[in-house]
C-alpha cells in the first residue's frame, strides 16, 4: 500500500511500517464517524504482542464509545465550566525544571502549536480554551484510558509506552488517527467515576481516537536531527586493540 485507507468488512491491511510510523501523529480534531467495535477489537488483540519485561503486560486498558464516553465528557465539561482545580498528579509529567535541549524542544512545539492556529505566547486565555479540547477528546468518538498498577516501577511504565505506541501503529493500519493525552491525568478523579477502575492503578494518559478532521488543518511537529539523539559506534574493538 502507498496510502493508508479506511477498511471495511474485516479486512486487514499490510501496511509499510515505515508509513505507519511517519504518518502517525497527534491528532487534535476528530469527525464524529463512529469507530468500529470490530475495528477497536482487532486492534487491541493484536498490540497484546507489545513487548514488556519478562512478559508481565502491565498495562490496563478501558475503552470508551457511545454513551459511557458522551458522559465522561459531560462530567469534564462541567468540572472546566466551574473552573475547578486539577486533580493532584500522581505522576510528575515533565522534571520540574528541563535543560537543554528539552527544555527548547518543549518551547518549540509550543511555538509550532499555538503558532500555526494564530495564538501568541502572551495569550494565555486562548491557549486555555484551546488546551479544553482536550476533555472533549477533541470530538474522537472513541477514547481509551490506560493505566498501571501503582507498585509498578520504571521499566513498566516503559513497556506501557511501548504498548500505546503498537496501538497508535496498529490504528494507522485502519486509517484512524489518535492523540494520546497525559492532560487526563489531572481530571483522574472524573474518568475514575464513569470508568471505576480496580484498586491500586494509576491513570497514565487518555488516548483519543477516530477518523481525522481534516477540514482542520495543522503544522506537523519536526523532529531533531538523528546527529542530537543517535550515536553510531563503528568499527571493531578487537581491531581498535590490534596494533
């Protein structure tokens, strides 16, 4: 394939990971088509296969459509209408204090962000408005919300990262989009209410997911060039101790 499509009547694709890969991104604005159960459930059978240490599969994933989801928004909606406080994080989402080249990186895609939809640095007001979509999930008619069990320690939460991501992959094989959201974290106690997850989880983030709105338009993230992230080693030991 050359082009990711919309699959109908079960069919799978055999899509280039490459594609899949460059083409996924955060998507922040959804049509209200609705996403398939059948579509949602052969996804997530096949990101079981994501890799965790010694197999332990530490995430917990719930997904919500239809009724269950348009009340979770309700109950969002009306917290931000009341102006009222985020909910005390369980987890720290960024170091409190970033260097460089993180802390750059960060601004950038702020910049890049609120840029491209006209909004200044200064404008603090739109950007809480616009920052709000996230409890709509930006109009997705499907949202999952994954967490981890709280004595759960690094390298799980690694492979709970390595999970969303086989999602996000797997959903770009059905021509969908999403956006994971660490924001829902700060309105756990309300997803906690409509989700009633088990004893001792942390919510890690919310994932939104559908069809793109693409009436919408966006400016696509950069990356940093492979020189800042990756280091290649070449050559042999034994031969750099031969002489």
């Amino acid at each position: 394939m050359t082009e990711l499509e919309t699959l109908s009547k079960g069919e799978v694709a055999i899509v280039d990971v490459y594609e899949a890969v460059t083409s996924r991104r955060a998507v922040r604005g959804f049509t209200d088509q609705p996403v398939p159960m059948e579509v949602l459930e052969r996804v997530l059978s096949a990101a079981a296969w994501a890799p965790s240490g010694s197999n332990l599969q530490p995430w917990h994933a719930y997904v919500l459509t239809g009724g269950p989801l348009a009340e979770l928004k309700k109950r969002a909606g009306e917290r931000l209408a009341a102006a009222d406080p985020w909910d005390e994080r369980e987890y720290e989402m960024y170091p409190s204090a970033l260097k460089p080249p993180y802390r750059e990186r960060r601004s950038a895609f702020g910049a890049q962000r609120y840029g491209a939809l006209g909004i200044s640095r200064e404008d603090w007001e739109a950007r809480q408005r616009t920052a709000a979509g996230n409890w709509d999930c930006f109009g997705a008619p499907a949202a999952l919300f994954c967490y981890i069990d709280r004595d759960m320690g690094p390298p799980q939460w690694a492979d709970v990262g390595m999970y969303l991501q086989t999602v996000m992959l797997l959903l770009r094989a059905e021509g969908l989009h999403s956006c994971p959201q660490m924001a829902w974290s700060m309105y756990r106690k309300t997803v906690a209410e409509v989700l009633s997850p088990s004893d001792g989880l942390i919510l890690f983030c919310g994932m939104s997911i559908g069809f793109e709105d693409v009436t919408g338009g966006y400016v696509r993230t950069g990356r940093a060039p492979l020189e800042e992230t990756v280091t290649f080693v070449e050559g042999s030991i034994l031969q750099s101790h031969a002489a």
